[in-house]
C-alpha cells in the first residue's frame, strides 16, 4: 500500500467533507483540485472520488426522500440530462491524455470557485427555476466526470442563486448525485485496474469520515456564506497553482 498516497488522498477527503458536509456542496470540487495538486491524474482523480461517494450519496439521497427534500419532476429532470452529461464527460476523460486536460481543468474550477465567491457577495431572491434544467443537468454531469466534481457547485449552486427553494433543490440535487457517481465510476473501473486507484479511494473515505463530525460542527457554528466563500478562495487559490504548474511544465518541454 502507498501510505504517501493514502495520507495525501486522507487529507483531500478531510478538508472536502468538512465544505461538503457543512454546505451540501463543495466535495467533488475541493477535493479534485487537492488531488490534482498532489500530481495525481485526472482520470483516476475522476475514478476515486465518485467512487468514494458512492458510499455516501446514496445514503445521503435516502435520507433527503424520506424527509421530504426531494422534488420528483426536478429530481427526474437532472437524473436523465446529468447521466447523459457523465457519459460524454467520461468518454472524453479516458481518451485525452491527463496532462493536456488539467490545465484545462484547473480553468475549470478556478471559474466555479469565482462563481461561488460571486454568490456568497449576491444572495438570490426566493423564487422556482422550471426552465434549463436540463442543460444544467448536462452541463453539471459532463464537467463533474471530466473533474472529479463540480455536480454540487454548479448545479445546486445555479439553482439556489436563481432563488430556487434550498431545501428540495439540496435534497433533489443530492439523489440525483449517486447515479450520476454511479456511472462515471463504473465506466473508469471497467476500464482502471481497480488496484490502482483502491488506496485513494480508502483515503478519501477515512478522511471523510474524521471529519465528518467537525462538518456538523461547522453547519451549527459558522455561517453557510463564510464557508462558501472560504471554499471559493481555497478552490481559487488551488487552481491558480495548478495552472501555473502545468504552463511551467509545457515551457520547459
């Protein structure tokens, strides 16, 4: 086992559970712009993370249904043009190389990470978005299989700044997640070896699970716009380097 990997990967997991968790967004992203920072390929960045949240999605989409957070037509909606968007996302993720997409995606996140700041410094106001739910829903599959995350930010975040309710948008969103973790993870492993990316996939879960408790803490305690604007900086910050890495690579080559 690569106790490095594992450590690296147990710290992405910590850090991005504790936005995930305290903001019902946040993981994916947090957590493959870390991994990426720590040099690990995209396609198995992509492949660890839904992966690992496989093991609580589904969870998490069971819990929200049962307590009512759940809008059917909505949740209908994102499940079918997120799938469709994962696919073509993950297609392209196995067929161009990792170093040609990173940069790509650093951009990417670096866009996310702005929006979310922009949106903690603008709250919406309250009302129901029925429109442009499924490019959304396509747009939020593709980029999520393309880097490891983005589905939370870009589409719970765009709903909710369009004044959608945030309790069945956090709650349709969150349901639709698994499936949409479910077939970009088992598209990547029928493809990479599972052993290759089996350490980073324990990390991310272990990591998850330490701070697990610091999250609720967070959610009682912090306000939710001082978190997200602590992810968008964090994100920001992480995306710049990882541009920069990459233009230095390709200037020296």
């Amino acid at each position: 086992m690569d106790v490095t990997t594992l450590v690296l990967c147990a710290v992405a997991g910590f850090f991005a559970q504790i936005l995930g968790g305290a903001l019902g967004m946040g993981y994916g992203v947090t957590s493959s712009m870390m991994m990426m920072s720590f040099g690990i390929p995209p396609v198995f960045v992509s492949a660890s993370i839904n992966t690992a949240e496989l093991f609580t999605g589904g969870f998490t989409g069971i819990l929200h249904a049962r307590s009512g957070n759940v809008d059917n037509v909505l949740f209908r909606k994102l499940l079918i043009s997120g799938v469709f968007g994962a696919i073509i996302g993950t297609f392209i993720l196995v067929n161009v190389p990792g170093d040609v997409l990173k940069p790509f995606i650093a951009v990417y996140l670096f866009i996310v990470g702005a929006i979310i700041i922009y949106k903690t410094m603008n709250p919406p106001q309250p009302r129901k978005v029925t429109t442009y739910i499924h490019r959304l829903g396509t747009l939020g599959g593709f980029c999520d299989a393309i880097g490891g995350g983005g589905w939370g930010a870009i589409v719970t975040s765009t709903l909710m700044v369009r004044g959608n309710d945030p309790r069945t948008t956090i709650g349709s969103v969150n349901a639709a997640r698994f499936f949409i973790s479910f077939v970009t993870s088992f598209a990547l492993l029928s493809i990479i070896p599972f052993n290759e990316v089996g350490v980073m996939i324990l990390g991310l879960i272990i990591g998850g699970m330490i701070s697990a408790p610091f999250a609720t803490m967070l959610t009682s305690r912090v306000p939710a716009r001082t978190l997200m604007g602590a992810a968008g900086v964090v994100i920001l910050f992480l995306s710049v380097s990882t541009i920069v890495i990459s233009i230095s690579s390709f200037l020296v080559v």
